[in-house]
C-alpha cells in the first residue's frame, strides 16, 4: 500500500498539489522569470522611450563598453563598485567578526550589546541616508561639532563636498547601517561551533589569539562564505544610500557615482542628461548581472572548497 | 539562532588566566561600539526637539521635550500619515499573500513526493539571489502594460513575488520535521488533504511563519527602490518614499527634519524593541542554513 497516499485517486492528487505551488510558481515566473530574461532581450534593440525600435545585436554592450563617454562613465562606477565591497568586505565585516567574538565571550551586559549593535539594521537606508547627511553638514553636522569639540578642527572637513572624501563618508554610513548584519551572522556561526573543539583548544593551552586564529576562524568559515557572497550582491547594487546622501550623479563631480545610479540614470534619464535609454539601460543590467552571479558563483565554490580545507 | 546559554563566560572558561586584559577590552569595545550605534539616534531625537537654532548652537544638548512643535509639523503640514497608512497596506497585503502562496507551496513541496519536486524546489531557491533591481526596465514596462502603475498593487505584487523564494525555503525545512505520524492519524480519521493541511499540520508552523514574515516585512516596510520607478502619485507613496519629498520641503528647517526622520523611524524601532530576538531570527535567517 503507498503509505503516504492510500486514498487519493492519482489525478485528485496531482490536482491538489498543482493547486499548492500554482499561485507561488505563476507569480514567480510573472514577475521575477520573465521580467529576468525581458531585460536580456531588451539589451539586444534600440529604444525610442518606451518604444522598441530595430534588432541592433550587442551595439548596446559595445557603446557601455567601448564607446566615450560612455565606457568612461562605466569604468569610472565600476571602479566605485570594486572599492566599495573591499572597504566593506575588510572594515566592515571584520569589525563584525570582532564584535561578534567579543558578544560570543557573553561578558557582562551583551545582550544589551546585541540589540543595539543590530538596531540601525532595522532603519530603511532613506532614514539612515538623510541621518547621515545632516551628520556630516560641514558647519553644523553633528560629525564636525564633535571633531572640534575635541580639538580636531582640522579634521572637520566637508565630507559629503569634496570629492576625495565623499566615497568614503558614505562607506561610513553604510558601515554604521549593516555592521550588525555580519556580527549576528558570525555570532549565530560561532555559537555553533561544539563545545569540545573549544575545550580542547583551551586544554592544549592554546591563547586567545590562537584561539580565534586557528579554531574559532576556520569554523566559522560558512558564515564568512555567506558574507562574501551577500556582500558581493549588496555592493553591487548599491544604490539607495549614494541616492540619498549624493544624489542621482553620484555628486562631487562622479566621485561617488557607483553601477546602480549609472543604470538608474541610463534607463529612467535625469535632470542633467534628459534622456532614457532603456537599450543601454538593459545592457547595463545584464552586465551587472553576469558579474554578480559569475563572481557570486565562483567565490561560492572556492569558498566552500576552503571550508573543508579549513 | 537564540543565545547559547551553555557556554561558560570568558573568564570562566579560561580559569586562572594571567591578566584580565582580554575582557576589559572586549567589554570597551562593545561599550564603544554601542555608543557609535545609539548617540546618532539619540541625536536624531533629541533634535526632533529642538528649533533649527538650538540645533546650530547646543547640539548635544537635552532638549524640551514637551516642544512638539517640530511634529505638529510634520504631521499638519505633510502627507505623513497618508504615507504611513499606504506603508501599513502594502507590506500587510504582500505579508498576507506571501505567507499563503509560500505556505501552500512549501506545504506540497514537503509533503508529498511527485515528480519534479526537486527540479520545482530549486527553481524557487534559486529566486533567493536574483536581484531583482536590474530587472526594473522590463517590470516597469510590464506594469504598464497591466496598467498597474502607480498603483500600490503594483508593490504588492512585486514584494509578493521576492518574498516567496525565502518563505518556501523556511518553510518547506520546517514542514519537512513535522511528524508523518500525525497526517496519517488524521488520514485515518477520513480528513480531506486540505482539512489536514489547514487545522493539523499549519497551525503547527507558526514559529516558521513568524521568522518569515519578519524577513520579508522589514526589506519591504524600507524599500525605496520600486516605489521610486513606479509610484509618482503623491497619495500613493509609502514611507521611505514619501520621506525624501518632505525632506525636500523642510530643506533647511532641521528641526522639522529630525523630526520627520524620528517619526518614519518610530514605528519600526518599537517593534523591534519589543521583538528583538525574533527579528535577528528573522532577517538573518536567510543567511543561515
């Protein structure tokens, strides 16, 4: 007797579960399948606004790649992108690993230490973007009234105003956003790790450093895969906070234009160049399409290699 | 996902250790990083209290905080509360269909073996990581083409369709640990599927619904992208959105600034206060396998 279904007729059966993942699926297909391969499509025509004009092959790729200004403009928030993650990818993510081992210790008062650290994850980045903006003001920021409040008037510069600081000043605010994200990730990952890898480290007299160095650290080697990977996806999607704090030109002078706001402007036009070109706009996507899931897949497999290694 | 509560403390665990250095260091740098994370808030409060002047010259000053001024004018002069109730609408509807076509789905996924289940799980999996951002150009002429621009639909559907990836994988790993025992006995009994789908087995994973349904709402509540490209209707803006017109508005009256950012703030922070642990649950939960 099938012991799972010893009553249903098969057709019954198959009609009830298609009605179970029908919904899901149909919507799933509408809106992220679809609308997926669309954009792979559309980066193969010419666009007139909204309309589609003639076949045109990889004319599109080739002008965002190889034609001025646009390859410049490319190049130029690529390279945005790329300092983007590695800041995050070191700062910030190995300030969560510290906090994060420093929460794992469980010293006194760290459950209040794991709400707050996680609090300003919670906040839409419009809330976080606007905060820091009015922070970083170059006369009455809180930032500025800080740093010469101690002394450091030569440090109050106009952060989000010149165009040598104003990546970095919104690096900052993303770090002050996200940090909680990969601390409670590698706190989650090192609370895992079995008691007695910890007791043995500690039998064999080994100290804090080697501890983290060579237990703690390798063990935790999935929650850092994970990281690698969602960092990847966030920062080269990074769009709303430079939005926000620097505008759709990525102000000073493309200092802090990244990927997302050069797409955003390609496709949906701006104030400045007026024009939407949803032709361009779709090549866009589709590379920064390629590279994430290329990168994302091939980190996946290295890292997960060096997990058994580890 | 919750606190380990076997683990002994740092200092127990090292027993007779040579300096206590290592402690007093963690413990300043949470102390800290605590600080970082909380001043700018209790600025931004603080603020919110305060007139424009006050700001410029006491900055770090405890205000009066019986001057609601600066609310009264967010709240009179702005579609704050248009913009909240449409926050409220949109992510309750997407919550809504999210949790019942996810659940349905990852109900026949875990329960019952059929040819494709596999191929049908990963393709659901595989919408964990589609960012769906650089598909815009297409959603938005699909939209159109619905004529569902500009409409809060339009959002629902589209956080409906991010949202499932991440509720069938939560739940479909849930389902699966319920006991097989506990369907038979109602089979036994003559129960239809559905009957031992919707009283037995799904009231059951509640706990796997709350997870979520916190993961989704929270990118949804914050969004600021989709309703960017598709909502101009002033009416129809949600929060975040509706943000950054007033903060046009009040451009240099920052008072009513910090203001407005303290209240779009408010109602999520009090959640999470109060739900702390199940929103870490929640919104790491996809990164933890």
């Amino acid at each position: 007797m099938d012991r799972q279904f010893p009553s249903l007729h098969r057709l019954r059966r198959t009609a009830w579960i298609a009605f179970l993942v029908a919904p899901a699926l149909i919507i799933m297909v509408t809106f992220v399948v679809v609308p997926i391969i669309s954009a792979l499509a559309f980066s193969l025509y010419d666009w007139r606004g909204l309309a589609r004009g003639a076949f045109v092959g990889l004319e599109n790729f080739r002008q965002v790649l190889f034609q001025e200004p646009f390859a410049g403009w490319t190049r130029n928030a690529f390279k945005h992108n790329v300092i983007v993650f590695v800041t995050i990818m070191v700062v910030q993510n190995a300030t969560g690993f510290l906090l994060a081992y420093a929460l794992f210790k469980e010293p006194f008062g760290y459950k209040f230490h794991r709400v707050s650290v996680f609090l300003p994850v919670v906040l839409s980045t419009v809330i976080v973007g606007f905060l820091w903006k009015l922070f970083l003001h170059p006369l009455f920021g809180l930032v500025n009234q800080v740093l010469v409040g101690v002394g450091l008037e030569s440090l109050a510069l106009p952060w989000l105003g010149d165009s040598r600081t104003a990546l970095w000043a919104l690096i900052f605010a993303n770090a002050w956003h996200f940090v909680g994200f990969p601390t409670l990730i590698y706190l989650a990952g090192m609370q895992r790790i079995s008691q007695d890898h910890i007791d043995a480290a500690r039998l064999e007299g080994a100290g804090e450093w080697n501890m983290i160095r060579y237990v703690i650290w390798p063990l935790v080697a999935p929650s850092t895969t994970i990281i690698f990977v969602l960092t990847f996806i966030g920062s080269f999607n990074w769009f709303e906070l430079p939005f926000i704090m620097a505008g759709l030109d990525g102000s000073p002078f493309g200092s802090t234009d990244v990927l997302g706001l050069y797409f955003y402007r390609t496709a949906f036009g701006n104030q400045s160049a007026g024009v939407q070109d949803f032709g361009k706009g779709s090549a866009l996507a589709v590379l920064i399409f390629l590279v994430i899931v290329t990168v994302a897949a091939l980190w996946t497999i290295y890292l997960r290699k060096r997990e058994v290694e580890l | 996902m919750t606190t380990a509560t076997t683990l002994p403390t740092g200092a127990e665990a090292r027993g007779a250790a040579p300096i206590k250095l290592q402690p007093f260091l963690l413990q300043v740098l949470l102390i800290a990083n605590s600080v970082l994370m909380l001043y700018p808030i209790l600025v931004m409060v603080f603020s919110a209290f305060k007139d424009t002047g006050q700001i410029y010259d006491s900055p770090f000053s405890v205000p009066d905080f019986t001057n609601l001024v600066n609310f009264g004018k967010i709240i009179t002069q702005t579609n704050f509360v248009t913009y909240l109730v449409n926050s409220f609408i949109v992510t309750g509807s997407a919550i809504l269909l999210i949790l019942t076509f996810g659940s349905m789905a990852a109900y026949g996924l875990a329960r019952y073996q059929f040819r494709g289940n596999t191929i049908l799980f990963l393709f659901f999996l595989s919408g964990l990581m589609v960012p769906l951002k650089l598909a815009i150009i297409p959603l938005f002429i699909q939209f159109k083409n619905l004529g569902i621009l500009d409409t809060r639909l339009s959002l629902i559907l589209l956080y409906t369709a991010m949202g499932l990836p991440s509720t069938i994988f939560i739940m479909t790993g849930f389902i699966r640990t319920l006991p097989q025992e506990l369907e038979d006995a109602a089979r036994i009994d003559g129960a239809s599927e559905l009957r031992i789908m919707t009283s037995i087995m799904l009231p059951l994973t509640r706990p796997a619904m709350i997870i979520a349904a916190i993961h989704n709402a929270v990118p949804t509540w914050n969004d600021f992208f989709f309703p960017l490209v598709f909502i101009q209707t002033d009416a129809r803006k949600t929060l975040p959105q509706g943000l950054t017109t007033f903060m046009g508005e009040f451009n240099t009256d920052w008072g009513a600034l910090f203001a407005g950012l303290t209240l779009s703030a408010l109602p999520i922070v009090v959640v999470y206060i109060v739900l702390s642990r199940q929103f870490i649950a929640g919104m790491t939960s996809g990164a933890l396998k």
